[in-house]
C-alpha cells in the first residue's frame, strides 16, 4: 500500500482507494499521528507536495523506514537538494520522465545536471524557438532504435536513456521534451494506444510561438520515425519527414498504421527523396538557414529549390553538442 502525503493545503482531508491512502494536510498540522496506526499496511510513502516548511513533518516520514519517494514536478529543485542534504542518498524520486521507475535522489540529480549542461550549450547560439526545436531535433533523432531486454525503464525512461544505448520511441520523446521545456519550450510527451494489439506509440508534441518565422501553433514531431537507422546510415540528418508535422495529419496516419513499419509508412506519404549534398559547401550561417527554411516551406505545402551549392546535414552539425547525449 502506498502512502500519498500533500502537505500545505487550504484544507485537511483523508481517504483510501485501492491501495493509495492519500493525506491531505494544512500548514498548521504538524504532526502525522494520527495515521501512525496504518504504518504496517504502507510499503511506500510518496511525498506529492511540500517545502522548507515540513522538515520536521518529512523527518518524521523517514524514521518510519519505509521507501520513501519524492514527486519532482511539485517539489522544487532547491527543496530536493535540501532534502538530500539533510537525508543524503535515501530517498527516490518520482518524475514524468522516468515513468517506469523511480530512480535515487543521487541518479535524478546528475539527470537533471546533466540536461543543464545541455540547455547551457545550446543556449550559446542564441537560437529562436523554432531553431531550438530543430536542433534538439536533430540531437535525439541521431540515437539508434534498440529495445532492452531487462526492463521497460531501460529504453524509455529519461535516467536510463541519457545513461544506455537502449531507446524506443517513448525514449526519444523523453529526452526531446525535457531539453526543449529546459528551453523554455511548450511541449510534451504524446502516448498513442493500439487497442487491438498491445502496443502503443510516444511522439512530441509542440506548442510553438515563434516570432522571428511568424510561426504560431500546436504540431507534432517523431524523432523515432526520422531517426539514425543504423551505423552505416548517413543520410537520416535530411530526414524530416516528421518534424513539426500537422497534429490531425500525425494522428490520421498513426490511427491507420499503429503500429506498422515507419518505412513503409514514409514512402506512402512521402513521395519525393531529399537530395541534400551531405557535406558544407557553404557558411554555418547558410546551413541554418537553409535548414529552416526548407522546414517552413514543407509546413507551408510550398516547394524550395535547390540552390546551386547546397548544403546538408542540420544545425546539430555545427557543433559537438550532440555529443553530449
């Protein structure tokens, strides 16, 4: 059974469903005696809510030896550092990025540390918010497909895909949605369900406010379906089939083929080959350029012609950052 803890609240409340007792607490309740009693029933205690405020509450918590878990999306960052502090490395903590499997304080730190070297490096360049979509883009879709065979937390979970080789689709969207919300982007991690099978799909999905392209709206990107097919393959960076697609576009053809051959499905709709030169002939300048435009022209049904040099690859091209991954 597990204990559901929210501290600070405009109102004191407590219930049971299945196997969640949640506590619901005021500030002025400074004390959980009261459900001492059902300690032995409790496996696991998650903290949903709290701050400065409920150290000795939380204290209390502790010395029942139980797992404890802190919730990550409504606890602060400053208040988890305090809390490992005070408790080093004996608690988890939970996070919507890591939704099979609540990882050590410890782990969800360098995580976290680990996104924030990201976001500061892309932040150099000073990129608007579509050229930041892209360029993560581009970054995440270079990983290669492969499943894990020891847990589904292995190829999907944030921790464990910044960490492993292993990744699966709900993987990339992990790791795309963390570092654009780093940068301060709107999006989120989309789940499809195939009812007939047991399958199921994750892209991104994006609400972009651009005012440099004048780009307004909510779409879609699946870096799973235009990513790095393997080592040898060298011409997955021109492949945007599925970047900043239409949401009803992206849902109509993930409804019809959930979950088909990516492949198969690319050459159903897209029914021309890009045929970008895969080396700089041309400024850095010019690549993002050219690489942006090329996308809004796709966005807006229009068609781009080739310039005499044309240059290939994307912006993640023009530094080492993807590295980082």
């Amino acid at each position: 059974m597990v204990l559901e803890v929210f501290f600070n609240k405009s109102i004191s409340n407590y219930y049971e469903i299945d196997d969640t007792i949640t506590l619901i607490l005021t500030e002025d309740i400074d004390n959980l005696r009261f459900i001492k009693s059902k300690m032995e029933q409790i496996n696991e205690i998650l903290i949903a809510s709290c701050d400065e405020r409920n150290i000795n509450q939380i204290k209390q918590l502790f010395d029942y030896n139980k797992k404890l878990i802190v919730n990550s999306d409504c606890v602060s960052h400053q208040m988890l550092l305090k809390l490992k502090e005070m408790f080093g490395n004996n608690f988890y903590v939970k996070s919507k990025y890591n939704e099979h499997e609540d990882v050590l304080v410890d782990e969800y730190l360098k995580t976290i540390d680990k996104l924030f070297k990201m976001k500061e490096y892309i932040e150099h360049y000073s990129l608007s918010p579509l050229e930041r979509l892209i360029y993560i883009y581009d970054m995440v879709k270079e990983r290669i497909y492969k499943t894990s065979s020891v847990s589904n937390s292995c190829s999907r979970d944030l921790t464990k895909v910044l960490n492993e080789e292993e990744i699966v689709c709900e993987g990339y969207s992990n790791i795309m949605t963390s570092l654009a919300n780093f940068l301060g982007l709107n999006t989120f991690v989309k789940i499809y369900h195939n009812l007939e099978k047991t399958d199921g799909h994750a892209t991104v999905g994006v609400y972009l406010n651009d005012l440099k392209y004048d780009i307004h709206g909510v779409f879609e990107c699946d870096p799973t379906w235009d990513r790095k097919r393997s080592i040898e393959d060298n011409d997955f960076i021109n492949n945007y089939s599925w970047c900043m697609e239409k949401v009803t576009t992206s849902e109509r053809t993930k409804e019809m083929k959930l979950i088909t051959e990516p492949d198969l499905i690319r050459k159903q709709i897209t029914k021309k080959k890009r045929t970008l030169v895969s080396h700089f002939t041309s400024s850095p300048q010019t690549a993002l350029i050219y690489l942006l435009a090329k996308t809004i022209f796709k966005m807006k049904n229009l068609h781009l012609k080739l310039p005499q040099e044309t240059i290939g690859g994307s912006i993640a091209k023009l530094s080492p950052v993807h590295t980082l991954l």
